[in-house]
C-alpha cells in the first residue's frame, strides 16, 4: 500500500486526491494545509488525517 500525504487541499488538491483515490494500492492517508477547514470540507474523507503544517504531517504520517 502507497500513503499519500497532500500539499495542499484546494482545488487541484481535490483533483490530485481524485486521482489517487482510483488507483489500486494507494491511500491518500493526510493533507496538510492552511486552512484545515475548508480542506475537510473539500476533500470529505473521514479517514484523512488534516494538518495546517507540512512539516509536522511528514513527522507524523511518516
């Protein structure tokens, strides 16, 4: 299984989280960014893990 952590939620964001959910083997599993909310809003996956920090996403999901 291949995590993916996103750059970024916005709209190519939500394109990039799109594609991958089709692809076998991989999970998109965090994104992080500046506004946590309206990434939520966008993305709409409870098992995604939202950070407002890339840094702190690749410590944590790595």
């Amino acid at each position: 299984m291949i995590r993916i952590g996103l750059v970024g939620a916005g709209r190519m964001g939500k394109v990039h989280y799109d594609a991958y959910k089709s692809i076998p083997d991989v999970k998109v599993v965090a994104a992080a960014d500046v506004d946590i909310e309206n990434a939520r809003k966008r993305l709409n996956d409870p098992e995604v893990v939202f950070y407002d920090n890339v840094d702190l996403m690749l410590e944590k999901e790595n």
